[in-house]
C-alpha cells in the first residue's frame, strides 16, 4: 500500500476521551460551530449499530464491549485520529 502512496498512522484507542469526541461531533454536525461527524444514509451499518450501543453499567462514559460495537470503534478511531495534510 505504501507503494502506491498510502500511509497508516496509529489510532489513539483512549476509549473516554475517543466516545466524547464522538458525541461531540455527531452533535456538531448538527448544532455546532466545530468540526462535526456527518453521517449519510449510506452508513447502514453506522445507523443500525451506534444509536443503539448500551453504556457500560460500571463506567458510564463507555459502550458496552459485549455489545456491536465494531463499526462505532472505527468511527471512534477516525475521530481521535489528526488530520495531516488535510485542507
């Protein structure tokens, strides 16, 4: 892949901090001023799993990793992810 100019850089995996993010640009999409996640009809996946993800009962500023939880881990990766050279 790096042959043809793909470049991976480490995802930051602090789950608190990475599903603040998260809520925060989801609700920035809609009523902020910050950098927002948007999220398109074509997301199947995104729209059927991550609304309904249960917290954790024992922390509650985590999902419950029992639950489906693989594309909101993703979404939450690329959240907490710079954007290098990105205009």
């Amino acid at each position: 892949m790096e042959s043809a100019g793909v470049s991976w850089v480490p995802a930051k995996t602090d789950r608190k901090n990475g599903w603040e993010l998260m809520r925060r640009m989801l609700y920035a999409a809609i009523h902020g001023e910050e950098r927002g996640l948007f999220v398109f009809e074509t997301c199947e996946q995104f729209i059927e799993t991550v609304p309904s993800i249960p917290r954790d009962e024992k922390k509650m500023d985590d999902v419950d990793t029992d639950a489906e939880d693989h594309i909101a881990d993703e979404s939450r990766y690329r959240c907490m992810t710079p954007r290098y050279g990105l205009r």
